[in-house]
C-alpha cells in the first residue's frame, strides 16, 4: 500500500521528465586568483557548471531571471538533472520553467567537475570552506554570465547552507531564497558527530599515506556506510531490509557502487568544508523573503531540536515547512524529490515577485 501511495506522487512527475527532456548546457570556467580564506591562493580554480535556458535583461542591462541551485555534500549539480527534480521543476509550466528562467547549477569547489584534491594535489590541494564555495559561486555568476542579481537562490544540504549564508553575505542580490534540508546554525551535535566518524576513520586510516595513497583505503567504505546510515529514514530502510541478509545486502550494493566512483581525499575535503559554517550571528541581515523546508524524517537535522522553528523568527520575511513523515519522504534525501515541495517554491516564488 505504501509503495502504491509513493507511485501515486512519483508516476506523474516521472512521465513529466520523460516528455520534458531538454538536455543542460555543460561548461567550465576558469576563476584566476582565487583567495581561500585560509591564506592559500589557486591561480586557477575550475569552475564546472550546468545550465538550463537563457538570461533575460531588463533596460538597463542587469540578467533579471537567473536562478542558482546548489548541491549538497559531495554531491554535483549532476543530482538536479535526475527527472525526480528537473521534471519536475523545469519544465514547460513548472515553477522554473527554463523557457523563463536562466538556471544555473554549478559544482561546487572540491565537488563533481570542478577543481578538486583528487586531480592532483591531494591533501595539499588548499583547505576551503563554505564561505570560499559561496564566493566562488559568486564569482561564477559575475564573471561567466555577467550575473549580479539572483531571481532565487535555493540549495539542498549543503548547499541549503550555502544559501543561509548567501542571503546574509549578499542580501541586496536575491529576490527570494529557500533553503532545503539544512538548519541554520553551526555544525554541533550529532551533525558534527557523524562528520567528525568519517573525518577521523580517514585521517586515521594508515593506508590513506596522509593523501598520497596508490590505492583507495579501507576508509573510503567506512564513509560511504555513514552517508547511507544518515541518508534516508527507519522506516524505509525497515521495509527495504526487513532481514538481516538483505540489510547487509543493501548496504554492501550501496558502499560497492559508491567506492567505484568516489576519492577519499574528495570525500575528506567535502565534510571538513562546514568548519567556517555559522550563520547565526548574521540571519537578521537577510532581506529577501526566505522559505526553509525541511522534513520531519531527517535525522541530519531532526525537528525535535527546535532549531529552525527558533532561528527562523530572527529572519525578517522568514517562513518555515517542516515536512511530515509520510511513505513519499526519504529522510535527508526528501529535500531531491521536488514533488514533496514544489508547491511551497511556486508559492515562494509567487510572494516575491518584482514589482
């Protein structure tokens, strides 16, 4: 019955992203001198990026419809091009309909295309954070497509991070932000908990060689079972895996499919990345109108903290949904499957419409 109800949301929305099938536009940009907050300096950093349709100008010149997604920890801005989420939201009609929007996902830096320790440097490859991922994305904007105002910023995980700190480091840029499956405040509690599992599981592996490794080590595995332990929810992991066996099984499929693809070093860099995050001190300078969506089933930010309900009050035009627990919610993963919450982002969108 349960996976009737799921078919019942997710048929529609899959047939939608078969009829619409636009393919993204791929490309690489190349940011020069770049500065890291941690002192380092790239003299190339590469940018990869995807987008969807085309920026429209007013009279005087400034690209009114882009919109900037961003993706989550290591993740790539590949993830939005899945139909559960373009078809979605991209397609004639849709919310971002790409015939109106110019869509703009890039890879954030140490993620999917874009430059990265696994392309050479490894652990010397320069420690980022999330306000270096932010100014890159900027840069991006700016430099590539002659972007200086956002129509909407919204991001998934990290990159829900991400646009808490681009509402309040560029607030006068953005005519509205959502922010999914993120909580915004400083990594703490059982969020910092679980990074900090994979972080020491690597930097204590002895085969990880301080970055240089000739092989993937066994700490890459340890990593992908933490990220598929917080992924999802109980219950659906319960009824995927009602026996030990095919617990095991999942899990093994899972972790194997994930060290084929993945780089430790990557995976390191990506959860160390939040050590700068700490939005709170600045939420009462964001000026767009900002929806949070998050879901009761996320046990990377479970609601039970009050966090969001809390901060979200300091935010001037904030609002917040919180997602019941239902067979269609996957736990963290629910902040992908745009069906569960497109209607809040047409609503979003809607509000803060340019006069």
């Amino acid at each position: 019955m349960k996976s009737l109800r799921f078919l019942s949301l997710v048929l529609p929305m899959l047939l939608a992203g078969l009829l619409w099938a636009q393919t993204p536009v791929d490309g690489d940009f190349l940011l020069r001198d770049f500065h890291f907050k941690s002192g380092e300096v790239a003299a190339e950093l590469r940018i990869h990026y995807r987008t969807y349709g085309s920026p429209r100008r007013d009279a005087s010149g400034q690209v009114r419809n882009a919109v900037l997604v961003l993706h989550g920890t290591t993740g790539s801005g590949a993830q939005f091009v899945r139909p559960e989420f373009s078809g979605c939201l991209f397609g004639p009609g849709q919310p971002l309909d790409a015939d109106h929007y110019f869509l703009v996902l890039p890879d954030g830096i140490g993620h999917g295309h874009s430059s990265k320790p696994s392309d050479g440097l490894h652990a010397r490859f320069p420690r980022y954070g999330y306000l270096d991922m932010v100014e890159a994305q900027r840069r991006l904007l700016a430099e590539a497509f002659g972007v200086t105002h956002l129509r909407l910023v919204m991001g998934t995980s990290m990159g829900g991070m991400h646009t808490w700190l681009w509402g309040q480091l560029h607030p006068d840029m953005m005519d509205a932000l959502m922010p999914l499956a993120s909580l915004p405040t400083q990594i703490a509690g059982r969020n910092r908990v679980w990074r900090r599992t994979i972080i020491d599981a690597i930097r204590h592996d002895p085969q990880w060689a301080g970055g240089d490794y000739a092989a993937q080590p066994p700490s890459l595995r340890t990593a992908a079972q933490v990220l598929y332990f917080m992924g999802s929810n109980p219950l659906l992991r319960q009824e995927e895996s009602p026996t030990l066996a095919k617990a095991d099984a999942n899990l093994d499929r899972f972790v194997d499919a994930y060290v084929k693809t993945a780089d430790v070093n990557d995976v390191l860099y990506a959860v160390e990345a939040s050590w700068d995050y700490d939005p709170g001190p600045g939420l009462g300078r964001i000026r767009a109108p900002l929806l949070a969506v998050n879901s009761a089933d996320d046990l990377i930010n479970p609601p039970e903290l009050g966090i969001l309900e809390r901060e979200i009050r300091r935010v001037p035009g904030g609002r917040a949904v919180l997602l019941p627990l239902s067979p269609q919610t996957r736990g963290h993963g629910s902040h992908t499957l745009a069906a569960l919450w497109s209607r809040d982002l047409a609503g979003l969108l809607k509000q803060s419409e340019p006069r």
